[in-house]
C-alpha cells in the first residue's frame, strides 16, 4: 500500500471504480470489434510505452544502458501488440 494513504483500503472503491468504468469500455470495443477494438489497442499499447519511458527515465541510468531500454522497451511492446 502506498505510504501517503491514512486508512487501509481508503482506495479500494476507487480502484473498483476504475475498474467497472475500464471493463465497460473494453466490453463495449469488444462488442463493436474492429476498428473500435483496434483503436483500443492502439490507445492502451501508447500508454503503456508512455509509462515505459518514464520508468526508464526516473531510474537514473546513465549512457547505453538507458537508451537500450529507451528503445527495447517499445519494441518488445509493440512486438507484444502485433502477436
């Protein structure tokens, strides 16, 4: 649990929350399938590397081994997303 929260489980009907919105919004692009279900992969697969990219960049590496993961990360990702 995060160190900033007061109570335990102060969260948890947020994290419920957020997962009944994102499980309608997958559900419904499953249903419509296609483009819709292809644009929700397109979205999901940029945040995902977006969060990739911050990671790498709070970890304080220096030189070759920051941009190795600056690079591999997205490639293994969209490798992920192609199949």
């Amino acid at each position: 649990m995060a160190s900033g929260t007061t109570k335990a489980g102060s969260d948890l009907w947020t994290r419920v929350g957020s997962a009944i919105v994102l499980f309608a919004i997958a559900g419904t692009a499953l249903w419509f399938g296609g483009i819709a279900f292809g644009l929700l992969l397109l979205v999901g697969g940029a945040l995902v590397v977006v969060e990739w990219l911050a990671l790498v960049r709070a970890m304080g590496l220096g030189g070759g081994a920051r941009a190795a993961l600056m690079l591999l990360g997205p490639v293994a990702i969209l490798g992920a997303m192609a199949g």
